[in-house]
C-alpha cells in the first residue's frame, strides 16, 4: 500500500480544488442559462395576458354589435 504523505496529500487537495472550481463554474453557466428561460417565460405570460385582453376587448365589441343589429336572441323570448 502507498505511503500517505503531504505531498499526496496536497496533490489530492489541490485536484478537489480544481474540480469545486470547476463545479462553480458550471453551476454558474447554469443560472445564467435559468436566469435567461426565467425572462423569456415571463415575456410569454406577458404576451398571453395581452393576447386574453385583446379577445376580451373584441367579445365586448361583437356583443355590442350583434345587440345593435338585433341578432342575439333574448332571453325572455318564448
């Protein structure tokens, strides 16, 4: 069996150094990477709000149409 000594000792440190180094790094590139899909989600919600807003303001127009042109039928009609 190999004889543990500071050197390998230190050897072995500094190659876990690296590696969290290296670990930091990904995980870094990963929350930018979040960070961006975070945005992009958030502009589609936006754009879906705008899109519900815009079918509501056309359903209230053709609502108002339809009673001016007397095509809906009344409720209270027998």
């Amino acid at each position: 069996m190999a004889e543990v000594t500071n050197e390998l000792i230190y050897e072995v440190l500094k190659a876990i150094q690296r590696d969290v180094a290296e670990t930091r790094h990904s995980v870094s590139e990963v929350k930018v990477e979040l960070n961006a899909m975070r945005g992009h989600l958030i502009a589609m919600q936006q754009d879906i709000h705008n899109i519900y807003a815009t079918l509501t303001r056309h359903e209230v127009r053709l609502d108002r149409i339809e009673r001016r042109l007397e095509l809906t039928e009344s409720p209270f009609a027998p």
